[in-house]
C-alpha cells in the first residue's frame, strides 16, 4: 500500500505578482525550488495564510536570487500581491519508506523570499 506524506515545504513566503492572462502555474525562484527538493512541473499546493485558499497547482522555475513567488493562469484569482503562502508538496511512498523518510523543509525570509 501507498501513502502520501509530506516531501517539501516552502513555508511562508510573500507573493510578489500574479498574472491572471499566463497560462496557469506558480512561478518559484529557482533557488527555493533547489533547497526544498521541488522539481519543474511538479504538482503542488499552496495555502493561502491571508485568506484560507487551499488550490493546487504546478511548480516552474523564475529567476535565481529574485524571490520571485508568482500565482499565474486561473490561481492567480486566489491571492493578492503581498499575501503570505505555504508551498506544499507530497509523495507517494509505502509505510515503511515513509517511516525513514524525512521530507525538505525550508523557511526563506518571509520578506525578501530568500534563503539566509
């Protein structure tokens, strides 16, 4: 049997943009997606600190150093510029991997989007 556990966390960084005319995806400096293990296109969801949205949606890379956090396509409607996430992102794993698994959790400046 599989579960799904927790593999990634981006926790709480700020929306810099959204852009409701692209085609849809959230829009991650390439440097976040690195250090917490989330990959190109991978599926993920954000939560919403400011308004309780919960949506999932698909990773793509922006530009390293910039803290870029960018809603794009129809989740654009979810957030506004300035709003505090969490970027989540699971696994599908058997209960004995789960057990010795430990997901990539990381906690950016919650300002600036960057890592220490």
């Amino acid at each position: 049997m599989l579960i799904e556990v927790l593999k990634s966390k981006i926790h709480r960084v700020q929306v810099t943009a959204s852009d409701l005319n692209y085609i849809g995806s959230i829009t991650i400096d390439e440097d976040l997606l690195e250090a917490s293990n989330i990959v190109s296109g991978e599926r993920v969801y954000i939560v919403n600190i400011a308004n309780g949205e919960r949506f999932d949606t698909y990773a793509i890379p922006g530009a390293r150093r910039g803290g870029e956090i960018c809603l794009n396509g129809p989740a654009a409607r979810k957030v506004q510029r300035g709003d505090i996430i969490i970027i989540i992102a699971y696994a599908r794993m058997d209960i004995e991997e789960a057990k010795k698994f430990t997901p990539k959790i990381i906690f950016p400046d919650e300002i600036t989007n960057l890592l220490s």
